[in-house]
C-alpha cells in the first residue's frame, strides 16, 4: 500500500496538482460552512437554550 | 503523500466544527446545567398505582426551602392532576408515570419533554420563572383520544399557591 501511494504521489506530482485551483468550489463550500455555523448557533444558543423551563435533573 | 491546500482547509474546517458542536454541548452541560432525563427511577407496578405512596393522590408538594414535587399520572385521555399548579420562581421536579399506555409529556413551548411509560418513573426537574399558564400535552400516540389528551401548568405567584394548598386542604 505505502508503494502504491508513492507511486501514485509522484506521477501526481509530475501533473501539476497545484494548478488545479477551483476557487468557485471553495467560495461555495466557505458559504456552506458559515450558513452551518450560523444554523447551529441559532438552534442551539438562541432557540433551544432560549426557551423556558430547561431541564436541569 | 500529497494533500492539496484546499484540502487541507477543509479538514481544518471539519475538524472545528466538530470541536465547536462538542465545546457548545459541554458549555450547555457546564453552564445552564443542561441534563438528560436518566433511568434513576425505580420501576413500579402501573397496575397499582392505587396504593403507591407517590401515585395514589397525584399532586404538587413541597420538598425543600422553594424545591417542589410534581407527582403525575397520565392517563387514556389526560393528566392528572389537571391542572398541575406550581409557584412561581422555584425548582419543580416532575415525576411522571402511566397506568395504561405509553404517553408523553410535553410542556409546549418548553424543553420540558419526556416519554411516559407505564412501569417507569420519568424524573425531570425544571426551574420555573414568572407566573405564566402552560399547555401541557401528549406527544406519543396513545389511542382514539390521543388528539383530546392535554392538560395545563400553571405557574401562580406564591401567596397564590399557598391559599391554594391551604383551600385543598379543606376539600
């Protein structure tokens, strides 16, 4: 297996992975990403912790 | 091995993601005391709830300086006892139990919310705020009337509950 990565790693690295940039794919997944935290923190802080009566035993 | 920049990111991002919804389930332990509902309760015979020292005469007592315990039976078609009143700004423990089917008990609105089963005890304690009325319902299919099963909280001041209680004696 460790061979076979190499083997793999250096014809990779003779393509030029580096120029392989999608930059469109990384913005989308950023907003993704901040919609999640968003999403969470509104869920949890604000909605679930912010209603009455908490069970607390 | 090569990993692309952009891959690195990302398992950055996943790996703090996963650090951030364990921090906020921790702080939410740590700080407001968030607790699950256990099993701690002893299992006891829904057939006799008759003679249960708890269940007989389903109630609301005093158990400590502003603690309080709610002891109710939910029932094919409702709560009782109906409806369950409590003071205002204290700690109300519900202890909750079935004599036919599996109910459940939610406060509506509220994060007070637990499965009824008959057999068990649900143990769920709250800290109750202003004086406000409740709707308290069934969330577990239970029957023909399950769309009819609800009951009330209702959280009174405290001169309010005990000329309550002091009246309930009488009757």
């Amino acid at each position: 297996m460790g061979q076979n990565q190499a083997a793999h790693a250096s014809s990779d690295d003779v393509s030029g992975e580096e120029e392989f940039d999608p930059i469109g794919t990384l913005t989308l997944i950023g907003i993704y990403f901040v919609i999640l935290l968003l999403s969470w923190v509104y869920i949890y802080y604000i909605e679930f912790l912010g209603r009455d009566l908490v069970v607390v035993g | 091995m090569h990993i692309h920049a952009y891959e690195k990111l990302w398992l950055a991002a996943s790996l703090l993601l996963i650090l951030l919804l364990i921090g906020s389930v921790t702080y939410g332990a740590v700080g407001p005391g968030v607790a699950m509902i256990s099993d701690s309760e002893q299992p006891i015979d829904s057939q006799g709830l008759d003679e249960d020292d708890r269940f007989s005469e389903p109630r609301v007592e005093q158990v400590g300086e502003n603690e309080y315990a709610a002891y109710v039976v939910a029932y094919q078609f409702g709560f009782n006892p109906d409806p369950i009143v409590v003071p205002a700004n204290s700690t109300v423990t519900f202890y909750v139990t079935s004599r036919d089917v599996t109910h459940g008990f939610e406060v509506v609105g509220t994060n007070a919310n637990t499965m009824v089963i008959p057999g068990e005890v649900s143990e769920l304690t709250v800290e109750v705020g202003e004086p406000q009325e409740y709707g308290l319902l069934c969330n577990e299919y239970c029957g023909a009337g399950h769309h009819v099963m609800e009951g009330k909280v209702n959280v009174v001041s405290q001169e309010a509950f005990e000329a309550r209680n002091d009246g309930g004696d009488d009757a």
